[in-house]
C-alpha cells in the first residue's frame, strides 16, 4: 500500500471513530473523504478479495444481509456495506478494515447507477440481479435507463457471474445474451394457469416484447411484472431457470418457509418479496458451492435488517419500520402489513432529498386504499412533504379520524410514546430513517 493511501486510511478510520463516538451515522463520510483524498483507494482496499455485488432496484439490501449470513457460515470473515451505503463513499467505508494481506469475501450492495463507476476500481466475481422497478424517476427515468447503466457496469467485469431473476422480462433481453450467467424464479404450480393468459399487475413495468413490442402474457404472475412470461407474437419467453422455488410453504407477517425441490428453507422475515431475496442468495451461495445445510442455518439465524421489517421494542410499544421508495416495493410491503390482526398506529414519513428522489408523484401508484382493511386507531404523517403524504392518505380513505403532522426532528420521541396502540407501523423513505434512528438512538 503506498504511503498516500496509508494515510488516507488512518484519517478515513479516525473519522469512522469520532462519527461513533458522537453515535452519529459513520457509513459514508470516512469513505467520502477517503475519495477525495485517494482516487485509487479502493484498488488498495480490494486485493485479495473475492467479491459478490448485489444490484437493482429493490431488495439489495436484504438479499445483501441473507447472502452474508449464508457466507458467515463457512468464511471467518465476509465484509459488507451493513447499513445499505451502496455508493462509492459507502463501500470504502466498508473495506477499511479488510486486510490487504489475507484472502476475504465481500459483498457489496451497489447502487445500479454507480456499478460501472465501482466496476472501475474493483472487479465482481459475481453479480446478483435482483430486479429493477421504476424508482427515483428524477434520477434513473424509465426503467431500460436502469439496465443500460446495469449493463455498462457488467460489460467491464467480463469475468462475472451473472445470478439474475429469471422471472422479470427485462433480465432476459438480447443485451444479456453476451454475459455468463443463470435464472432464479418463483414457480409454484397451484399459482398457475393453464397457458399464458393472464395480463401482468396493473401498473407494471417492462411488460413490453424487446423484440416485436406486443404486450407479454403470463402462466404465472407472482406481483408486477415477475412471472412465467411469453410473448403471444414471437418467440421471446421465460429464460431456463437453474434454481426454482417449487412451493410456498407458509406466508406470515414475520416467517416465511418454502421448497425448492426437497430442500426446505425458512426465513424470519414475511413477505413475497423477501422470498425472491432470499432465492437470490440462495442461488449465489450454491454458485460458491456451499452445503445445503450452511445455506439452510444461514437464513435460519439471519436477523433484523436496518428498514426493513426491522422489529424494535421502545417505550414498550413495537415497531415495524420499513423503508419505502417506489410503488412496488411500497405495494409489497402493504401486502404484507395486511397479515397483521392485531390493531396498529401508522407513521409515515415522506422526504424529497437527492437521497430519497425529488419526485414523490410515485405515492399516487401505491396502493395505500388497501390499508383500510386494518384496524387503524391513529395516523401521523412527518418529513418535508408531509402535506403530499397527509393528502395522499386522505384520498385514500384509510383513516375516519384526522391524520395528524408532527415534527420528527423535534416531537418523534412524544408521539411514539403517546399512539393509541402498541403495534406501530413506520414507512419512511431514506433520509427520513436515516435521522429517525439516530433520533431514537437505535
């Protein structure tokens, strides 16, 4: 290591510690100033390291925390970006620590924007591709804006495994002919048709043929665009699939187990989505060639993930706080709060930072109208546009009640304290968690 990036180091860990000392966020600013001092940092950060990055839209951060846990198994050390900094800050805040001298495993959660920029400095052995969805339109636009940025990215990791959902249409386009990759799909047999007949989620994305531009249809659609596909007008289809998931055993708020032929897993988190993720991990870790039973206690010990159905006791109520950024993962993430009996107070938290996009009009493609079929006594709504998310929730008629503003910079702490119920859902976009935390000093 030269002397520049030695130095650089010492000042970017010195940072790292002060941020944690002041039990402030110390996820990206020791890498940001790293970068500034040391262009080439990251190429002293990364050798001898085996590297796995996670990209797309939504579940990156999940698929990240089950794919570790997995590794944590059978590897003494594997390094990841813990919180979610999928940026080049946040990744060289990551590998401060990882020695240059021994062999290590990493997986990274990289932002789909910035894989060619990281592809520059450090080479993937393999890249999981969980999905892309519309999300920040004021950032990435349509969503083959998305997979072009994705693909320029890959093209300059030739050597890369490609571990891609099989069952979204745009992973399957001609521009993924060239790379060496395999599928995961969801394929459980009583959710399908007889043939492909049916229309795919309404308001879904990327639905249309690469080849003759006709609407897919679909044998199997599990939510938006994800399923068995076909176009009715020529020869584009589903992809051969490698790992399948046979069979949705149990689908709960908090527990999920399936099959993938005999082999059983289960997992500690709900929802349809955090399958797929965990299929996902699954399928790379079988890619690296571990057991069934070290995958198996891998998701089986994986914990609560930083926003995402994360599950905190304080002030003797509970809370489930999501992150929430784009319709479909918002929309997933309702579904799933539909499975709760019990009654719940609501916080929602609605900023428009760089971080979170500027653009909240995707609030209007959610389906918060379904939140009426729970039994919510009180509703708050917080953030820099909060007024957008007062209003939105108004339309939507989920609440009789009036839906209050609050301050959470100042006031978050009293209201958590003082809801109606014990069980209390918080969706929140980035920025908005990012603070809430360190204002619940979690």
């Amino acid at each position: 290591m030269s002397l520049k990036s030695k130095i650089t180091k010492i000042i970017a860990k010195a940072i790292r510690g002060g941020l944690k000392i002041t039990n402030h966020n110390a996820t990206s600013l020791p890498g940001y100033v790293a970068y500034k001092l040391d262009k080439n940092i990251l190429d002293e950060l990364s050798k001898n390291t085996k590297f796995i990055f996670v990209t797309g839209t939504n579940g990156k951060t999940m698929t990240t925390h089950f794919l570790v846990s997995i590794l944590k198994e059978k590897y003494d050390k594997v390094y990841t970006n813990e919180s979610g900094s999928n940026m080049v800050q946040g990744i060289i805040t990551t590998l401060l620590d990882n020695p240059s001298n021994e062999e290590t495993i990493a997986v990274l959660e990289v932002d789909e924007a910035n894989i060619l920029r990281i592809g520059k400095n450090i080479k993937a052995d393999y890249i999981v591709f969980t999905n892309i969805f519309r999300d920040q339109m004021d950032r990435f636009g349509e969503i083959y804006n998305i997979f072009k940025k994705i693909i320029s990215g890959v093209k300059i990791m030739p050597k890369a495994k490609i571990i891609a959902n099989g069952d979204l249409p745009i992973f399957s386009y001609p521009q993924m002919d060239e790379f060496d990759k395999v599928y995961f799909a969801i394929r459980d047999k009583k959710d399908e048709a007889y043939d492909y007949s049916l229309d795919p989620e309404l308001n879904s994305d990327g639905i249309l043929c690469p080849k003759c531009q006709h609407i897919l249809k679909y044998k199997l659609n599990n939510y938006s665009s994800l399923g068995d596909f076909a176009c009715p007008n020529c020869d584009f289809k589903s992809p051969k699939i490698t790992y399948k998931l046979d069979k949705k055993d149990r689908l709960e708020a908090n527990y999920s187990s399936f099959y993938l032929g005999n082999e059983f897993y289960e997992i500690n988190v709900g929802g349809l989505y955090n399958i797929y993720n965990a299929l996902a991990a699954i399928s790379c870790a079988k890619e690296l060639g571990l057991s069934y039973d070290e995958i198996y206690r891998g998701l089986k010990n994986q914990k609560n993930v930083f926003g995402r159905q994360e599950n905190i006791q304080i002030y003797n109520k509970n809370l489930i706080i999501n992150l929430v950024k784009n319709p479909t993962g918002l929309n997933q993430i309702i579904d799933l709060m539909l499975l709760e009996k019990e009654p719940i107070s609501l916080i929602c938290l609605l900023n428009d930072n760089y971080a979170d996009g500027t653009d909240v009009s995707w609030i209007y493609d959610s389906y918060y109208e379904k939140l009426k079929d729970l039994d919510i006594k009180d509703v708050y709504v917080s953030g820099k546009r909060k007024e957008d998310m007062k209003r939105r929730l108004e339309i939507a008629e989920i609440f009789k009640g009036e839906i209050s503003e609050f301050d959470y910079e100042n006031d978050i702490n009293d209201i958590i304290s003082n809801t109606k119920s014990n069980n209390i859902y918080i969706l929140s976009t980035y920025t908005a968690m990012l603070r809430l935390r360190e204002l619940l000093k979690l």
